[in-house]
C-alpha cells in the first residue's frame, strides 16, 4: 500500500528556489537592429538538406518534431559518427556575430570551427542555444556545425541563425532585394497567426524572408508563407517581411499586416469542482452516498499508475475496467455526475517517468480516455522522477498536447506541489515548457500543503495563487482574469502531513476567495478523510480535526467559479 498521505511531500530545499531557467518560446530571438541571419536555408524548409552539409549522410529533413514551420533537420547519430550538419558563409573581418538556434536531443552541440561552440540536452523539448564569436583579422569565411554525440541517439535541430553582417565587402553584391509585397494573414489561433506573401527579386537571389513582430525578427523561411506560434490569446499584433540575399543585404520592409489572435481558452466556461476520490486505502464511501448528502458531481479519481511496460492500471495494480474503480465510476455517473481521472501523484511506478517516449505516454493515456469516454484528465506531478526532471515534465505536457489534439473538447490538468508565495523553480519550469511547447494546458492546480505554511492556511493559499497568477501572466501575456480562467487549488482537508490545519471556516475562506476570482477547479485530498477525528493525527480515513462528515465535500460543492 502507498503511503498516500505523503504523496505531496517535496524536498523543501530543491523546491523553494524562486530562480527561473531560461527557457525559449516558440518564437525565435532577434538579433540586434543592424544584424542579419545570413545563413542559408536556416529552418530548412526548403525540404532539402543544400546548402548544408552532413558527415556519413547521416543528416535528413523531416517534418516532425519541428520548433517552427513545417521542417526541421534530423541528425541520425551512430556510435562513431556524431552526425555533424555544416554550413559554410561569408563573413567579415574583425566582426562579433551571434551564432543562435533551437535543438532537441541528448548532448547536442552548436558551434563554429575553430571557435566558440556551446551545447544542451534535452531529450524530450526543443531547447535554444547562443553564442557568440569574433571572426579574425583576415578571416572572410566561417563554417557553423550542429552536431550530436557519439551513440547518444538522434538529434534534431531547427530555425538557426547566424546574426552580423554578410561577407563579400569591397566590390562584392550590395544590392538589396526588393521588398516583399502582398503580405496578408491566411489564417490565426488563440497562441499563432499564419502569413504569406509575394516573392522579391533580387540581382543575385533572394535566400530567407525574416518576418518580424513590430521591430523584433520572429522566424526565417526560405519559402513565402510561415506561421508565428508562442503568441498570446486576444493580442493585437503587426507583421512586416523583409527579403535578404546571401551577402546579408535586406530590402526594405513588405506592407504591414495587423492581426489579433482568437480568445483563450479562459473564455470556455470550465470550472470543475471535484474532491479526490481513493479506492486504495482509507475506507472509500460509496460516492452516490456522498453525493447526496452534499451536491457534489465531479470526483478526481487517484490515481493512474503504469503497472509495467507503460499499461495504466489504477494504483498500477487494479485493473483499468471491471474492479471497484469502475464500480465507483459507475456509481457517480448513475447518480448524475462525472470523473476526471489523476495520472500519477506521489509514490509508485508513473507513466510519465516510465513510458519511453512521449508518444507512448499519449497511447498510455489514450487507453483510459477511451476506456471511460472522458471529457477531462489530470496529471498529478510530483517528486523527483516527474516534477523534477525537465525532460520528463515536457514529455507529460507533449503528451497532453497529443490526446488534447486527437479528442476534440477534452479539458487538460496539470497539478504541482507550491510554495507559499507561488510556483517554485520547477513549477515555473513546467509552466515554461506548457507555454513553449504549445500545450494548450487548459488547468494549472497547485497544491497549496506541505510547503511549510504555518498557521495561516487561508492566507499562504492566497499567496501562492496570486503567485501563480503572475506567473502564468509572464508567461503566456494573459490579463489577469485569463490567467485566474485557467487556474486551480487543490487542498487537503484537516492536518496535512506536516501538521497544518486547513479547517472547514478556512476552506470555506478558500473556496469563497476561489468563486470571487473564477478561477477554473477547487479539489482537495481526500473525500477518504472527509470525517472526523480529533486528535487522529494524519490518517487515511480521518482529517484529524473536528468536522461534520463529508463537511469539506459541501463546501467544495459550492464552488461555482
């Protein structure tokens, strides 16, 4: 039997960090006002490999997974080719460039010969790199490479940029290519917006359209349309496109184009109050018993584990279909309501950390949406096998993006450990990675407990909400009432494991400040401990405190957002 109680227990000295990694967006860094990407064909969209170059033919273009656009280069490394991919351009004497791109895999280097290189690994996520270089007092060349590492797995990389002036001064092509005409919008979303637009001409050739967002450059194609992701719900925005030859000389800019991205996903409607429901341990009730004596409709039923080879089982153990979880299941939607199963939580074998890719993990999860036709699922992520590890959050919230993708309607849920005054390093990280991977996530819940609170339960769940509300504002741009839209508190009832008390007068308090600020779900831990005992101290089928039976259940079914 797990010991559930502990399920959100976190190293406080790992979590309590407030510093936040860099991480990209999905729209690429522009370089400074005077700088251009001279490089070739730098997202390959083209669909061609020219004019980059691959050692062993080990270098293809595929069109999944991509930072931008439609294609990206794959680097297919073995154990003695590291699959290096070179270019090779003018440059000028005694001038510093920026060398930058986006890449994804285990230990995948960007660098120039001969000169500065920088490295990453993120095995799961599409992660920048930059650095920078000086070119030597004679030097007219430079030859950039992106490679991987010997018998480390493929790698991908994508939009790289080398950012300076164009070699080839002194008589060479200074001609610019005429402006981009006929820009337009072709199409938009709540975080994207589609452009196109006629060719240039120039003297020599034209080799990328920058597109830029008022003054910064965005994206580089080769080609005449290109989409703009990472942008944010209900934003104006203006799009101008200049052409730019191999010599780095770039016309002037294209007409401008002001579109405004669609709504958010805030503005749906969802709100969700839904206690935990355990049938593991603590003497389940019968939910339709609850649900009549409260109100309640939704339950979140814990927890989703993998019980071996990525297969979902409830608690890993108990079967998917026809055990008491879905007798329980039964017995809500008989009586009027719903569940919104958890995937994960504090202890045992997890999908996200055990699925070997994030395309098994969706398969995983598929598995139960279609098991029980659900219109919402919850990934409670906890612990140093999920929580703490970057390349397994991406893989969960690429997965999430994948099911969200394939059922239409399906509301998704991410649940994490806080501190009081909002996310900690790794909460911000997964909030960062929701926002550059596109994952559309439509509930960030935090789980205001064991996080050291002290005596004021009321006043540090606040705290840590409006913590998060700021921070989903940084991130994704959203107004303050699209950033409380997609937020959720997820409590515990009585004592928590670390002996602080969240009474019903504060639940109360917490849930009347939930309404107020319409956020999206209010759950607590546990409808199993949803009676009294005073003096219990921290069990399974008790809150330790005096309460009415089932008195925290009413009070969350009051919450109406």
């Amino acid at each position: 039997m797990r010991q559930t109680l502990r399920r959100s227990r976190r190293r406080l000295l790992a979590l309590l960090g407030t510093a936040a990694l860099a991480f990209g967006g999905a729209i690429a860094l522009p370089g400074t006002a005077e700088a251009a990407n001279i490089l070739t064909n730098p997202g390959f969209e083209s669909g061609g490999l020219s004019p980059w170059t691959c050692t062993g033919n080990l270098g293809s273009v595929v069109s999944s997974p991509v930072h931008s656009g439609s294609k990206a280069l794959q680097g297919a490394v073995t154990s003695s080719d590291d699959a290096q991919c070179s270019q090779t351009v003018a440059v000028q004497p005694n001038t510093t460039y920026t060398l930058g791109g986006w890449v994804r895999g285990s230990y995948v280097y960007l660098g120039v010969d001969g000169g500065a290189s920088t490295w990453t690994t993120s095995p799961s996520a599409y992660s920048q790199l930059s650095v920078s270089f000086t070119t030597g007092a004679s030097q007219t060349s430079a030859t950039i490479y992106v490679h991987g590492w010997y018998a480390q797995g493929t790698y991908y990389a994508d939009d790289i940029s080398l950012d300076g002036p164009g070699g080839g001064g002194g008589g060479g092509d200074t001609q610019a290519p005429t402006a981009p005409s006929g820009l337009t919008s072709t199409g938009k979303s709540s975080s994207s917006v589609s452009l196109q637009w006629n060719a240039s001409s120039d003297n020599v050739g034209v080799t990328a359209y920058d597109v830029y967002s008022g003054s910064n450059q965005v994206l580089s194609v080769s080609g005449t349309s290109a989409t703009v992701g990472g942008l944010s719900p209900s934003t104006a925005y203006t799009f101008t496109v200049k052409a730019r030859d191999a010599a780095g000389n770039r016309s002037a800019a294209s007409n401008s184009v002001g579109v405004t991205t669609d709504a958010g996903s805030g503005g749906t409607g969802f709100k969700q109050a839904a206690p935990y429901l355990y049938e593991g341990w603590g003497d389940p009730p019968n939910p339709s018993t609850v649900m009549s004596a409260t109100g309640i409709k939704w339950f979140t039923m814990a927890f989703v584990l993998d019980s071996g080879g990525c297969t979902p089982a409830w608690d890993g153990s108990r079967p998917l279909t026809g055990g008491a979880d879905q007798t329980a299941i039964n017995q809500i939607r008989s009586a009027g309501g719903d569940v919104v199963p958890s995937f994960g939580g504090w202890q045992g074998s997890k999908l996200g950390a055990n699925c070997s890719s994030a395309a098994a993990l969706a398969g995983a999860l598929q598995k139960v949406i279609d098991a029980y036709s659900l219109k919402a699922i919850d990934m409670d992520i906890e612990n140093t096998d999920e929580f703490e590890n970057e390349a397994v959050q991406a893989k969960i919230l690429t997965a999430l993006k994948t099911v969200k993708a394939n059922n239409p309607g399906l509301k998704t849920i991410v649940t994490f450990g806080t501190s009081t005054t909002g996310p900690t390093y790794y909460g911000n990280r997964l909030i960062e990675q929701a926002q550059s991977l596109g994952a559309n996530i439509d509930v960030f819940t935090i789980m205001p407990f064991d996080f050291g609170g002290g005596s004021d339960m009321y006043g540090s769940t606040v705290n840590a909400a409006e913590g998060l509300k700021a921070k989903l504002k940084s991130t994704f741009g959203w107004d303050d009432a699209t950033a409380y839209a997609h937020m959720g508190i997820s409590g515990m009832n009585g004592l928590s494991d670390q002996q602080e008390n969240t009474t019903p007068a504060i639940w109360t308090q917490i849930r009347d400040w939930a309404n107020s600020h319409h956020i999206a779900r209010l759950a607590y831990w546990a409808v199993n401990r949803d009676r009294a005992c005073p003096g219990g101290g921290v069990v399974s089928n008790c809150s330790g405190i005096s309460q009415n039976t089932w008195q925290f259940t009413s009070i969350t079914a009051g919450f109406t957002g």
